[in-house]
C-alpha cells in the first residue's frame, strides 16, 4: 500500500530513503474501508473537479477534507502535496467522524504520495474525532536547515522553518481530539516531532516509520510522543497504544527552551499523563497505554521513556543503542517519576559503558523477563537475563530478528505478553514466548 513495506524485515541502505540503513516494516494488506462518499486527489487534479472520480479529482487534499462527512474516505494518488504558506498545515483535520463512521484519509491502493512539508504541520488532526490516517509519505524540512541557523533561530519559537512537525493530534477550543488511528505512515525529516499528540484519548499509532526527526526545534521533540492525555470517559482500559513502529535515529541538537539544556530526541516518549505542567486542569489520565512490538534504535535520547505518567505496559520490544547524545544518560528504557508501569519482554541492548536502564521515583515500576546486554541494569527481579548477546540475526544492519541460539527464546513470560510479533506471528511458538520484538516461528 505505500513504499516503506517490503515481504519481510529487509534492510534498504539506499541513500534517497535514509542517511543509515534502517530495517523496514512488513507488508500489510491495504486497510478495506466501506466509505459513504469516496474523495479523490491527484497532484493532476483541480480544486474546481467534482472529487468523486480518479478522472475527476481534486489537487488539494483539504479540498477533499473540507468535503468529508462521518464514513467518507479520501484516496490520496500519486504526487507530491505541499503548502506555500509555511504558518499554514498542507492538512488540517477538523470534522470529525462517528463511532460506526469514522472518516479516513488513505494512499489510494497501488499509490504512493508525498507530503513535502516546510509547514507548521504536514498534518493537523485539530478537535477532531473518529480519524483514520493510513498509508502516507510525510517528509520534513530538515534537509533545508543547517545546525548554525537552527541554534541562531534557538529563542524563536514561531518559526515553522525549524519547528515544523509530521503528524500533530490536539485540541481546538475546548474540542479535544478522541479515537485517531495512524498507521503505515513514512515520517522523516522533521525538524520538530514525528507523531505528537496533546490532550487527546483513544489513539492508536501503528506500523509506522519515524525517523530522523526532532533535530532543530527548540521544543524537545521526540520520535513519537504523547502528552497530557484527556479523559474522554471514565475507562481504566488501555486506550493509549503504539505498537509495531519502527523509530530510529531522532534526536535533539537544540536545546528545549523550558530548561535551556538537552531533554528528549527520544524515539518513544509518554510524557505528563499526570497533568501537572503548564497549568493543567485535566486531571489524572484515568486509561491505560500499551506500547508493544516496536523496534527503537539509534535516537539521541532515549529509546522509550515515561515521564510523570502512571499505567504505562511496556512489552515485548527490542531497544538497540538509543541514549546517543552525550546529555542523554538514561538508557533505553527509562521510568521517571511515575507508578504503576510494567516493563516485560523487552530487548534492551546499550551502547558500551551506558546504562540499559533508569528507574528515578517511580512505585510499583517492575523490569522483569527482560534480555539486557552491555549497560548497567537497574532493577531486582528474578527473571531477567543479565549481560548475555541477544544474538540478532544482522545488527549491523538493524536485522533484530533472532538467531537460532539466542537466549531470548522462549525466555519471557505469557504473563503480559504480546499475543502476536511484529510481523503477525503468533505468540507463544514454543513453550514460552520470545524476549523482544519477534517470535522465531518454529
């Protein structure tokens, strides 16, 4: 459905698609909608079309949002979509679907289109609900911004040139965004964040590639990243997820403004679901976030942190060499001021002499049937493997599938565990489930 899937965990070292090579994400079907109303965009089309045929499609993509009504789809075909206004998104979602109506925006099958951001935002989900982002390329500014100008430009907080984000999620008023599906995205190249989300509840952020992002913005950006979730309902379900992304190589060189140092870069971050920053009245996130299958490499900060959160699952995921950035000291996985987070099944592989891990006034934090190898381990349980090579199949090449001796099979727990690896494979195949994020079929 769109470029960045391949049959298999293949290694693209091409430089049109990355500065390192990075593994990539598995093919999936394409996500079959039954829509009210079908949009088409075309880089061919015209605003002045009809939009409801590939032969009569529109050229701008909010020309098709404008449109849309609960259970519309837009198809988005091939072509390359920018704004010229930089202080404007190139899409800003803000009607909303329904429950049994959700309304999509979707690389038409067969299609892969681009948007080229030099914007606030590539995409802005604003107040809306019921949204489904699938299937898109959104690439960044980055490769337009040199570090010198990025550090001139560290006090201007309103410049979209070195701030400018993939995929923001947040209010519009008092209208707070509720059930957002991202999936089989490509997001690179951003100067701030590659998916951000505020004040928002029921979001899903699947199967996607975020990469290289977070580097000039003065606002300590991060790969992925959630921030002061809402209390749509009452629900202590998980309602929070991130699962089979793939994140590597964000990182901060700008310093946050709040604090005038080097915070984040982080490659999955769950930040202030307590609410207690900038004069929240939000209250206490009620629901549960579940992070899951997901391959976090080579960011600046950490791999995956928690910060002043509470009811945080972390399972099943391989962290490789994260913490790059001499300011970051915290590991792979990190739990700061927090309760209540469970860390299992996990892969936490540190660079030489750095911690694997970090646990700082965090109650009722348990890192159990977790491989750490290299870095310093924080924590007491029984069920860890300390100090032993996970044996991944090529990690020179970021192929974190495991060889056939790895002692991370059949080492975790069922207890909390995946049900299925990043590729769809069913959990356990042996007698017990595998350490990180795949499962050796046998």
């Amino acid at each position: 459905m769109n470029i960045i899937k391949s049959a298999f965990v293949s290694i693209i070292c091409s430089s049109a698609f990355f500065s390192t090579s990075a593994a990539t994400l598995p093919e999936a079907a394409p996500v079959v909608v039954k829509a009210s109303m079908k949009y088409y965009v075309s880089e061919a089309g015209h605003d002045s079309n009809t939009g409801l045929t590939q032969e009569k499609p529109f050229r701008s993509i909010q020309r098709a949002a404008d449109m849309t009504k609960p259970g519309d789809i837009v198809y988005i075909m091939n072509g390359v979509y920018t704004k010229d206004e930089p202080t404007a998104n190139i899409l800003t979602i803000d009607r909303s679907g329904k429950e049994d109506a959700w309304i999509t925006f979707q690389a038409l099958p067969g299609h892969s289109p681009r948007l080229k951001s030099k914007n606030w935002n590539a995409i802005k989900v604003e107040g809306a609900s019921y949204i489904v982002i699938d299937g898109l390329e959104l690439e960044g500014n980055a490769d337009n911004i040199k570090l010198d100008y990025a550090l001139a430009q560290k006090d201007n907080k309103n410049n979209p040139a070195t701030s400018g984000n993939g995929i923001y999620i947040c209010q519009k008023g008092e209208q707070k965004p509720h059930h957002i599906t991202v999936s089989h995205c490509k997001i690179y190249k951003f100067c701030g964040g590659g998916i951000a989300t505020s004040h928002a509840d029921y979001v899903t952020i699947e199967d996607n590639l975020v990469y290289e992002n977070a580097f000039y913005a003065p606002y300590g950006n991060s790969g992925i990243s959630t921030y002061q979730n809402w209390n749509s309902d009452a629900s202590t379900a998980c309602k929070m997820i991130i699962r089979r992304n793939i994140s590597h190589h964000n990182q901060n060189l700008v310093p946050f403004f709040a604090v005038g140092d080097i915070t984040d870069g982080n490659g999955i971050i769950i930040d202030d679901l307590r609410n207690t920053q900038n004069n929240s009245k939000l209250g206490q996130y009620k629901g549960r976030t579940l992070i899951e299958n997901n391959i976090v490499y080579g960011n600046g900060g950490r791999g995956i942190h928690v910060y002043c959160s509470d009811g945080v699952d972390i399972v099943n995921n391989t962290v490789y060499m994260n913490s790059q950035h001499p300011k970051i000291t915290e590991g792979e996985i990190s739990v700061v001021k927090a309760a209540d987070i469970k860390v299992f099944n996990n892969i936490m592989y540190a660079s030489k002499g750095r911690p694997a891990n970090s646990i700082h006034d965090a109650n009722g934090t348990v890192f159990d049937y977790n491989l750490v190898f290299n870095g310093k381990f924080t924590g007491s349980q029984e069920h860890n493997i300390i100090d032993k090579n996970p044996l991944f199949t090529d990690e020179a090449k970021f192929d974190f599938t495991l060889q056939q001796k790895s002692p991370a099979l059949e080492a975790g727990t069922s207890s909390l565990r995946a049900t299925r690896d990043f590729l769809g494979v069913q959990r356990p195949q042996g007698t017990a489930v595998d350490i990180g994020a795949f499962e050796k079929k046998q």
